[in-house]
C-alpha cells in the first residue's frame, strides 16, 4: 500500500454508530441466508438511526403514511432490501455533520446511487449493490473532508474536473479519494465488488473490474453532467468501450436521463 495512505489511515476512520450500523448491513450484503430479522436487529442497535428509518417509511416519499410501526412491518410494506438501502443511506448521511458543504456532497451521493441502481434494473445486475456501491464510490472524498475540510471544500461543491481534482489530491496528499475509499472499504471487509467500484468510478476503463464498477462509472458520469448543467448525450459522457460491455443502448440511456429530475428531488429529500 502507499505508505502515505497508510499513514493517513492509521489516524484513525471512525464507524461509530450509525455509520458502524451501515457498514453492519453493507457487509450482510455477501450472504444470501441474512433475514428480515437480522436486518432489523442490526438496524435496532442505533435507535436514532431507527427512528429515521421509520420516520421516512411513514412519510410521503414511500406513501404509506400511518402504517408502519416497526422496522419489521417496514420491511414487510417495503421489502427488506427496501429498507437496507434506506438505512445504509440515513445511517451515512447522518452521522456526519449538516454543514451546506455535505448537503451537496450527499445529494451528489444519493442521485449517482440511485442512478446505479436503474442502470442494474435496466441491465439485470443486483440492484441493492450497485445502489450501495454507488453511494460509496466518494466515500473516501467525504473522510478527507473530514480531516481537511478547507483543502477539500472546492471540491464538494464540485468547482473543479475530476481528472483536476485527483491531481489535486495526490500532489498535497500523495493519492486520491478514489484510492481512499478503496483501502477503507479493504479495510471495513465490504464485499470486493464495491471496492473495486470505489477504486475505478473515475477510469474509463472501469469495466475491466467488472459490471458494477461499469454501472458505477456511468452512474457517477451522469450525476455529474446533471448537476454541472453538461449536456446528457450519451457519446459525450461515455466512452464507446463502456457502452460496449454494458450493450447499454440510446433508448435505455434516455430512459435514464428522463429520471434525472425524480432522483434530483428524491436525492434532496434524502440528504
């Protein structure tokens, strides 16, 4: 490992709490025996992050109102995977502080998630782990914040390209967000799929990691065009190599893009 990295994460990556939580379900995600009552335990042992859970299960986002009193009778309304994904996201967003900065960091978190999270619907990839890994591909821009947040404030606002911003990071730091997060996801023992994710969402050759670090990519490309105002044409925003591998074709990348504007509201109603 880059001894700098290393040093850097020897200070110390707190999961307390809520966050411990997420990570707790992130890594359930590799067993296909885990129940609806181990998510709900798992979720129970924060009550904060519970009382989120079931605060937005009730409200208008989901459009149950009144009718869920327990995390269990939330996954049976929802389904389970419903509800992991709800409190892997409330479990992240707020255990860190609601400063404007991690307003948009978040909103650009949650609308790649969800843009993955189409794109493996669309393809037939599993649909919770591409969400999740879509979340996280920043993860390791979000610890940096945390120790540095005047270095790194241009770049949560996103003010700077990402080739620009990677420079930036590895000439004061000596690496990058994207290697960041892969050594902590390494480190937490999440599944290898969403490291590899983390480590290649800003290379065009993502897809040679495999699918969900293609739909990561394409996600994260997108969420960017969005919010920076870039146009969405698909030509401009991948390269012919990804859309190759995924067989992602115009009709479907519009389908997408006609999403843009739900999962804008909805990534703001979340963070």
């Amino acid at each position: 490992m880059n001894p700098k990295l290393s040093a850097y994460l020897e200070t110390g990556i707190s999961i307390k709490g809520s966050r411990f939580v997420a990570i707790e379900l992130i890594r359930m995600l590799d067993n296909a025996d885990v129940s609806m009552q181990d998510v709900g335990m798992c979720i129970s042992k924060d009550q904060a992050l519970l009382v989120k859970v079931l605060r937005l299960a009730n409200s208008s986002f989901f459009g149950v109102s009144g009718r869920v009193g327990t995390v269990q009778e939330a996954m049976t309304v929802l389904g389970m995977q419903t509800i992991r994904k709800m409190a892997i996201s409330l479990g992240m967003v707020g255990a860190f502080s609601e400063s404007t900065d991690l307003k948009a960091f978040w909103k650009h978190c949650l609308q790649t998630a969800l843009n993955a999270d189409y794109l493996a619907t669309m393809l037939d990839f599993p649909k919770e782990v591409c969400y999740v890994a879509g979340l996280f591909c920043d993860i390791g821009l979000l610890f940096m914040y945390e120790k540095n947040p005047d270095l790194l404030k241009a770049a949560l606002h996103w003010e700077v390209e990402e080739a620009e911003l990677l420079a930036h990071e590895r000439e004061i730091l000596g690496f990058d967000h994207a290697e960041l997060g892969e050594a902590m996801s390494i480190h937490w023992h999440l599944p290898d799929c969403i490291s590899y994710s983390i480590a290649n969402h800003h290379s065009e050759d993502a897809w040679s990691a495999g699918p969900i670090s293609a739909i990561v990519y394409c996600a994260d490309r997108l969420t960017h065009a969005m919010l920076a105002g870039k146009p969405f044409s698909v030509e401009t925003i991948l390269p012919a190599s990804m859309l190759a591998f995924l067989r992602l074709d115009e009709a479907q990348w519009q389908e997408l893009v006609n999403k843009q504007a739900v999962f804008a509201q909805q990534a703001a109603f979340l963070s």
